[in-house]
C-alpha cells in the first residue's frame, strides 16, 4: 500500500489531519489500534475553541456542531462561598467558546472521512514507523493476523499519549518535561439539566469542583479526588452530596441530580515532548503533549498543531516548499507551551494542593479575589480560555 501521509491513531487529531489534507488534494491513509466503537465511547472534555470551531467548518464538518452546540460567553468562578463570572466575549472583543463534546467531534469526523472516502484502518495492530530519517518511511502493522506495510512520504504521529510515534524518536534527541499531580478528577455524566446555562469552575477547602454540560439536557460534573480512589468508594449518592459541599449555596440548592450514566476517574498530567518533528515524521495532539483538563486546552491543542503541520504539508505538496515543515516544530511548541502554562496555572490557581498547607490556601484565595476584581487580569485569564491566535 501507498500513499502520501501515514497517520497513525484516528483520534481528533489523525482525523482532522486527514480530512483537511483530503480537501487541499493530500492523500493520506489512517492506522487506527482500536475498533471504531471502542474510539467513540471514549468521553472527553467539550469545550471547544473559536480557532478550532472555524477549522471544523472549513473542514466541513462543521454542521451539526453549529446546529446543537452551545455557544458560551463567558464562565463562573467560585471561590469563599461566592460566584464571580469572566465576561468571556466582553474582555476579548466579541470572542466566545462552544460546548460541544469531543466524542460528537469525532464521530463528525468519521461521518465526513466515510463520504469523502477516506481510509482508516481499523484495528492495525503493531503499527511501527521505520525508516523516518530516510526519504522513503513507511509503516509497518498487522491487520486480520498478516503484516501489512505503508510506503509513504511523510509520517503523522497522531497516536495519544501512550503511541508508537514518540517512542521511535531516539532518546539523544527527543527531551521530555513532566509534572504528574497527585490528584485526579471523578466525573459523572448525567441525563440532568444543567446547575447553571454556563460552567462553574469552583475551588474549595474539600477540593475542586467543575460543573459542566454536554447539552441542556445533559450535564457533566467533576471533583478532585486521589488519583487511585476507588471508583467504587463513590456510589451516586456520595458523589452529589460531594459535590454540594464544593459549591456556593445557591449553585447547590439549584443542582438537580439523578443517575450517573457514566462515572471515572482521570489522572492529571502535564507533559511536553520536544521536538515535535524527527526526520519525516512529525509530533500532533496527545502524542507530543497533555495538559491537565482545567481549562479544557487538550483538543484545542491537538486542533492547532493539525493546523500547523496541515498548512505545512500543503505547501510541501502544492509549491515544493518545505519551509512549514521545517519550522513545525518550533511554531507548534511556540502554542503548545503557552497552553501549557495556562492549564497549569488554572490547575495551581483552583486545587486543594495536600502540601499548600494555610498559607497556600490563603494565597489561592489572594489570587482569585484579585483576579475577579481587575479587568486587566481577567482579560488575560478570558485570552488564554478562549485560545490564543494560531
Ligand atoms: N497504533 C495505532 N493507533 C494508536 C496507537 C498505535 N500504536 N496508539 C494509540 N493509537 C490511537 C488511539 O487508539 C487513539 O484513538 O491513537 C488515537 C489517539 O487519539 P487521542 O488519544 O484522542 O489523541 P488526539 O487525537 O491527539 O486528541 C487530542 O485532546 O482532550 C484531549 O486527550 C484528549 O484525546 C484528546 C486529545
Ligand atoms: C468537560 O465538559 O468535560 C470539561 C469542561 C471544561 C474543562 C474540562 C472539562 O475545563
């Protein structure tokens, strides 16, 4: 088999590539470990970044998501018992957020490669790079118990966090930073309207809290807890009465509950691998960063460097230019860690931290109260939510 880019993983960030590449005139092919229903029960965040929403309608996938996401405006704060709301469109010019979640992305995504004719391969098992230093890569893997190989020009390794892509780096050349946090988030999904029209991002002596929605009719809410708790430990019952105990009384008294329709527990981490290109295979989403989910930079991320190393490949392709590609790495890395230090400040800023002790906490507290009463302060924390420039 033959084509001009490999991607490895069909995740958000392999689908967009390939879908972009697709309408510019790239081919690309998709090597996906996972079955196509194990990829789209996977839920993650929903907050989606004006950059990224105008990709996805150039993409032309844009559709449905205009059609049932939220467009929000802005977003609470929580802290000493009160609720304090960043003017997201007001501090940044007229610039807002859709809530729209990245599973119903992805399956938009799908929906689109399938009528346009793209390939995916499902259930590629042993995906492996070779050759990438070369002007010939190509990618080797096992579909139905035979080896199958993937002769291409370039390599997208868009394979999440635990991919094939960054480990086939040499460790001489690749450099990694980590910060892993003692804490995770337990989320609930529920068939419940949501506590307020916009999300509430709270921080509390017993710890953080996040109340967030799918739609109206479904929410999605979130609390600190250990990163190995027992999901067991945490029957629905708990879990609400948690999660009033974090809120201000109004927020708690207005929160309807019911049955979870899902429950789990996601460590936090932040994560940056350099650099996002080695020979002909470059870095995208997952595979070369994580930020912890306060914030909800992750897919937005993923988002931008497609927009990078799409844009690149085109030019590659179309005017024999291979300044983009060049430049890549340092162009992405340039966002990447931007949102790095926003995710991180934003995780600092609202967590209960076992080492804080008083001090910390009275600090936290410092913060947000300075922060809710300077617009210069909240136009740069509204800036960073609804993303910077690509
Ligand atoms: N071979 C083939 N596919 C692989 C391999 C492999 N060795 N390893 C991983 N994959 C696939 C995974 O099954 C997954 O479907 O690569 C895909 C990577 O998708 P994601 O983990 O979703 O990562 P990405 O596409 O970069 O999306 C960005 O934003 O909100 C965050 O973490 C969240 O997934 C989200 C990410
Ligand atoms: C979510 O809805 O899952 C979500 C929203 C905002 C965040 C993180 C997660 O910051």
């Amino acid at each position: 088999m033959k084509t001009q880019v490999g991607i490895i993983g069909g995740g958000p960030a392999g689908l967009l590539l390939s879908q972009i590449l697709h309408l510019q005139g790239v081919e690309s092919v998709i090597l996906e470990r996972q079955s196509r229903d194990y990829v789209l029960g996977r839920i993650r965040a929903g907050v989606l970044e004006q950059g990224l929403t105008d990709m996805l309608r150039d993409a032309q996938v844009g559709a449905r998501m205009d059609r049932e996401g939220l467009i929000h405006d802005g977003f609470h704060l929580a802290f000493g018992g009160r609720l304090k709301r960043i003017d997201l469109e007001g501090l940044t010019g007229g610039k807002t957020v859709m809530v729209y979640g990245q599973t119903e992305v992805t399956r938009d995504l799908y929906e689109a490669r399938d009528a346009m004719g793209g390939t995916i391969i499902h259930e590629a098992a042993e995906v492996k790079p070779h050759d990438i230093e070369t002007d010939a890569p190509y990618l080797t893997f096992e579909k139905d118990g035979m080896t199958e190989r993937l002769d291409c020009d370039f390599i997208a390794a868009c394979d999440g966090f635990h991919g094939v892509g960054r480990k086939s780096i040499p460790a001489n050349v690749l450099k990694t930073y980590e910060r892993v946090y003692t804490f995770g988030w337990l989320g609930v999904l529920s068939r419940t309207k949501p506590v307020d029209d916009e999300l509430i991002y709270a921080n509390h002596e017993r710890g953080f809290a996040l109340c967030s929605m799918r739609s109206n009719t479904l929410s999605r809410y979130y609390i600190q807890a250990p990163v190995d708790e027992d999901i067991n430990a945490w029957p629905d019952d708990r879990f609400w009465d948690e999660l009033k105990a974090r809120l201000p009384g109004d927020a708690a008294a207005r929160l309807e509950t019911g049955p979870s329709i899902e429950k789990s527990i996601a460590p936090l981490r932040s994560f940056v691998a350099e650099p996002m290109r080695h020979g002909r295979m470059f870095l995208a989403g997952d595979a070369a960063h994580i930020v912890p989910p306060t914030g909800a930079k992750g897919l937005n991320l993923a988002a931008s460097d497609v927009y990078y190393l799409s844009r690149a490949l085109v030019t590659q392709y179309g005017d024999a230019d291979e300044s983009g590609l060049l430049g890549y790495s340092e162009k992405a890395l340039s966002r990447v860690w931007k949102a790095e230090r926003f995710s991180w400040s934003m995780t600092m800023m609202m967590h209960k931290f076992p080492e804080q002790g008083e001090f910390g906490a009275k600090m936290q507290e410092a913060e947000l109260d300075y922060l809710t009463s300077s617009k210069a302060a909240m136009t740069a924390m509204a800036e960073n939510y609804v993303g910077l420039p690509y």
